[in-house]
C-alpha cells in the first residue's frame, strides 16, 4: 500500500498542473507515492491518503472521480480541482459539498483546493459569435468569467497548492495519531 495517492481527471491540463504540484510538494521516499490518471485507474492502488482531483463540467465532477470517492472506506481524504466559472469561497464550497456527497462518513475529509483554470478558446469564440443574438449583457459576463480564468492556474495557485499540501498533510498525520 502507497502512503500517498494524487489521482485526477483533467481534460485540457489545468488539474494536472495542481496533481504534480501536490505530487511534487509531498516530501517521501519515491515509493511511497503515486501520481495518476483516473482514466488509467483499475482499482488496485490503495492509499493511506487520497489527494483526489477534477475539473469542472456542469457543476460536477466525471463519473470515474465519483466511483473513485465512493469506493473509499477509512482514509484520509483530500479534495482539488479547478474551474473556470467562480473564484468564490462560497462556490469552491458548493464544488467540495457536491463531490463530498459521494463520500462514505467512515473516512475522514481533510479539506478542499479549487481555482480557477483557463478555458479553451473555442469556448471564448463561441460566446463571442453570440454578441448580438441573444442578451449582450450575460454574455459579456460570461466572457469577463473567461477572461478572468484565462491565466490559471498561475504560480499563485501552485504556490496556494503547496502550502494546502502540506496543510492537509499535517492534518492527515495529526489524525492518524490520535488513532494510534
Ligand atoms: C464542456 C465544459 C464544461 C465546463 N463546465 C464548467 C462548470 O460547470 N463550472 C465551472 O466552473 N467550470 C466549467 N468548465 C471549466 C473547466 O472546469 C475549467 O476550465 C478547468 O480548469 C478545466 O480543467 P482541466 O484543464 O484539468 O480539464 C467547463 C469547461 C468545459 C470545457
């Protein structure tokens, strides 16, 4: 069994850069620590500590993010990811509720990360092809969220990752003492 896990699904990048910051940021033997992809996941990797990433995609995180945090029972378990429409603690808590509710209440939750992380520029154009179409005034709003995103995650948030890496690392090893 690996000490630390650092599983994340990321489509354009951005979870990644936070998954090897976190990898990275954790201070162990190599063999004690793993870095993967949920899309290479099958299951026989077990952990003493989750650090469990995704991106956003309406409101939510993929179906194999959701089997992963549902299969876990009695582990120390940390939340990352990011997203491209909110930089408030109110929605980075909305984000943590909703994937917390796959989580068994036999494991114990460390806490949570998000930031914001650029959008393809497809998805600008698109909006922009719209100006004109239907209401001007939201999607001026939702371009001004895309450009807002458009530079994460930046060295900012790998720095904030760090320092919630070792955060949640302190907090893991606290908890596991009280057990002993
Ligand atoms: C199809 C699609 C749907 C998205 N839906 C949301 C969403 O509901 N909420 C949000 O905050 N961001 C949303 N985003 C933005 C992504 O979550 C954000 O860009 C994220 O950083 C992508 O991470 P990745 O590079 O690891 O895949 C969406 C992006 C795409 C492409």
């Amino acid at each position: 069994m690996k000490r630390y896990l650092v599983a994340y699904a990321s489509e354009t990048g951005n979870t990644l850069m936070l998954a090897k910051e976190i990898h990275n940021a954790i201070n162990c033997p190599k063999d004690e620590k793993e870095l993967v992809d949920i899309r290479s996941w099958n299951g026989t990797l077990d952990a003493e500590l989750y650090f469990i990433g995704f991106w956003i995609n309406r409101g939510s995180c993929s179906l194999e993010i959701i089997d992963l945090i549902s299969s876990l029972h009695g582990k120390n378990v940390a939340f990352f990811g990011t997203c491209g429409l909110g930089d408030s603690y109110e929605y980075h808590k909305m984000l943590e509720q909703n994937a917390r509710a796959w989580l068994a209440e036999d494991n114990n939750f460390l806490g949570s990360f998000f930031c914001l992380g650029k959008m393809p520029v497809e998805i600008r154009n698109r909006y922009e092809s719209l100006r004109g179409n239907c209401g001007d005034v939201q999607i001026d709003f939702m371009l001004s969220m895309l450009d807002d995103a458009a530079s994460h995650p930046d060295n900012q948030d790998l720095l904030q990752v760090r320092l919630f890496t070792d955060e949640m690392l302190i907090k893991a090893e606290n908890y596991t003492a009280a057990y002993i």
